[in-house]
C-alpha cells in the first residue's frame, strides 16, 4: 500500500511510538537505518519504508531468518507448492496487517 505525504513529515522514531501506542499487541522495531518491520506473529508482518514524497507498507515475514526460508524453499520444492501454501496460510493474514496499519497511516499522514 502506497500512502501519498508530504516530504520530511514523517520520521521513523515519530512513526514507531505512534505505531506502538495505537497498536500494542504488535511489535514495532527498525531493521537498518531505514526500514521499520511490524511483527504480528513469527511468521506475519508488516514492512513500512519511508520515501520522500510516500510510505509503503508491505506484507512480508517479520524476520529476515523467515524471508530466507521461504525463498529456500522455493528453490527446493519448486515455485508452485511452496505458493500454494503461502496463499493459502500467510497471505491472507499479511494482506490484513497491511490494510490494517495503512489505514491508520493514511488517516495520520495523508497529504490530502
């Protein structure tokens, strides 16, 4: 999800408290400089990078141990079984994680 903002309104320590108080049950933590993960679960989560004029949350595993695993396992047992499995198991919950914090963020950072 791309959400439209204004250049330089947004900084990822401002945007991790506010993320952490609006949701307590999820867990917010910078991975480098400039990419914040939200973590559901150990294997659901939300990836929320800042550009200049947008912030982009993306579905995606939590961990970058998970992220390996799943691309592993593509190469091992193919593409279309392990594809099968995360549209079946993990798709729909990162699909929800992500609508749910982009909401947020589009009603908070919005420029319009």
């Amino acid at each position: 999800m791309k959400i439209a903002i204004t250049p330089g309104s947004v900084s990822y320590p401002e945007l991790e408290e506010k993320l952490s108080q609006q949701f307590p049950a999820y867990e917010f933590n910078m991975r480098g400089k400039q990419f914040l993960v939200g973590k559901k679960t150990s294997t659901v989560g939300t990836n929320i990078v800042i550009r200049k004029n947008k912030l982009q949350v993306v579905g995606n595993f939590p961990t970058v141990g998970g992220a390996i695993l799943f691309s592993l396992c593509l190469v091992l047992l193919g593409i279309l079984i392990p594809l099968i499995v995360y549209f079946s198991v993990f798709h729909k919950k990162m699909k929800a994680m992500e609508a749910e914090i982009g909401d947020y963020l589009k009603t908070e950072y919005s420029e319009l």
